[in-house]
C-alpha cells in the first residue's frame, strides 16, 4: 500500500481557523453564563478578573456592574472598582466612566490609583467633547477637570498628556468663537448692526486668544469688516471708519507681514488711502 500526504486546501485551513475560534467563544459564552446562574460572588468575581486581564472588557464591566455593591468596603473594592470604572473607558463608555471614575476618588481618596483615576476621569471628558460646532459643555468640563489633574500632579507621568487634550480643546474653543465672530461677519454684509457685532466679536477674540491659530486670520476679517462699514455709513462717519479700518490694516501689517493674506490686504489698503483722500478733497 502506498501513502499519500494529505494536503488541506486553503479553504478547509480557513474552515478549521473558524471552527476552532467559535469553540473558544462558545466555551468563554458558555462559563460566562454559568457562572451568572450560579450567582456565586468569589466565581464572578475571578471570572470578572480574568476577563479584565484578558481584555473582554464588555463581559468584564458587566460582571463588575453586579458584584460591585457586594464589595462595597471590603478589601477588594477598591480594586474592584478601579477596574469596573477603566473598562467602561476602555470599552468607549466615556460618560459611565467619568462616573465611575469620580465615584472612585470620592470613595478611596488615599488610593495608590487616585492619580491615574483623576487623570482618567479628565479623559473621559475629553473623549466626550463634541466637535466645535456643536454644544461645548463636556469641553468645558474637560478642561476644568485637565486643569484641576495638571495643578495636582504637576509631576504626574499623564502631565504632557493631559497638557496636550487642554490645547486641543482650547483649539477648538477658539475655532467656534472665531467661527462665530466669521458668522456675524457675513451676515453683517446685508445688515450693518450685525457688522458691529461682528467687529466687536473679533476684537474679542484678538485680545483673548494671542496664541490662536486664527489670530493672523481673525485680524484680516476685522480689517475687512471695517472696509465693508465704512463702505455704507453715512457721508458724516465714513471719514471716522476709514481711518478704523486703517488702523486695523496697520496692526494686521505689523503683526503678520508675511501673511497668506497679505496681497488682499494690501488691495484694502489702496482703497481705504483713495477713500480717505476723496473725502478730504469733497
């Protein structure tokens, strides 16, 4: 008799790959389940662990969820909730985990893991913070609890991490002011009261943002607001705003002479100099 190798084809190795990983899962279900029939804490509590260690951190949460007031000022509570709190952010449950988190510091103060959970709960905020157009609540809240973490643990292992959420969101704080004030700006070309709003909004802005990256760009809109005023006033205040808009094109000048705004700029410049001069000669 002679014996042949036998050769899986790529498509039986799949079969087999597939076959094994849903009996793994099938058996992690299967414990899973039993232990939560029995209702026995010691079981769903090593079990929770195990999970916790071996990133299921879904199933993990859940069982932490049930056992979690059984362990309520006992030894492993501390631990216990720690992990209950870091798998609801570990699993994207950034509201339940700056819960847990602040429930964590306020019951164990003295923990070894408070810095971590300070930093977390921070984290979860900032996680949680909605894109600039939208309402800025939770940024709010993030950069009050980053600021908070950053004065506590100046020498926190966290520090440049939650230094670089607190000007990421202040970007995006300074990105819907600016976006506001650019709102007021258009509308105020078919409505002049909207147009001294939208001049304020950006001096505003100026003066309170000096390291914005929307500074060089929040100078050139308020320059270009002024034209647009002066523009349609009365003969009896165009003299007035122009000699505005021209102060605004010098502190644009001197503060960005190399702006990619420059040559418009510069066009501004021209027709505020033949205003003022048609004014002077009327």
């Amino acid at each position: 008799m002679i014996l042949k190798k036998i050769t899986f084809a790529p498509m039986n190795a799949r079969l087999i790959l597939y076959t094994l990983i849903s009996f793994v899962l099938f058996s992690s279900c299967s414990e899973y389940q039993k232990v939560l029939r029995k209702n026995d804490v010691k079981e769903m509590y090593d079990l929770a662990n195990t999970f916790y260690e071996e990133g299921e951190y879904v199933k993990a949460k859940r069982l932490f969820e049930v056992i979690a007031p059984k362990y309520a000022g006992r030894p492993q509570g501390e631990r216990l909730s720690f992990f209950f709190a870091n798998a609801q952010y570990l699993t994207g449950s950034f509201y339940l985990s700056s819960y847990q988190f602040e429930r964590f510091i306020k019951s164990y103060p003295n923990s070894d893991k408070r810095e971590e959970a300070s930093f977390l709960e921070a984290a979860s905020y900032f996680k949680m913070s909605p894109k600039y157009s939208l309402d800025q609540t939770d940024t709010d809240t993030a950069l009050i609890k980053l600021q908070s973490f950053i004065n506590d643990y100046p020498n926190s292992e966290y520090f440049a991490s939650a230094n670089e959420m607190v000007q990421e969101l202040n970007i995006k704080k300074q990105q819907k002011a600016f976006e506001i004030a650019k709102q007021y700006d258009k509308l105020g070309e078919f409505n002049l009261p909207v147009l001294f709003s939208a001049i304020t909004s950006l001096n505003n802005f100026i003066l309170e943002n000096p390291g914005s990256i929307f500074r060089e760009e929040a100078y050139f809109v308020r320059l270009k607001s002024a034209i647009i005023l002066a523009q349609n006033s009365t003969f009896q205040k165009m003299d007035q705003r122009y000699k505005e808009a021209l102060k605004y094109y010098n502190e644009f000048k001197r503060n960005y002479p190399n702006s990619k705004f420059i040559k418009e700029a510069e066009a501004y410049k021209e027709q505020i100099d033949e205003s003022l001069i048609s004014l002077t000669s009327s």
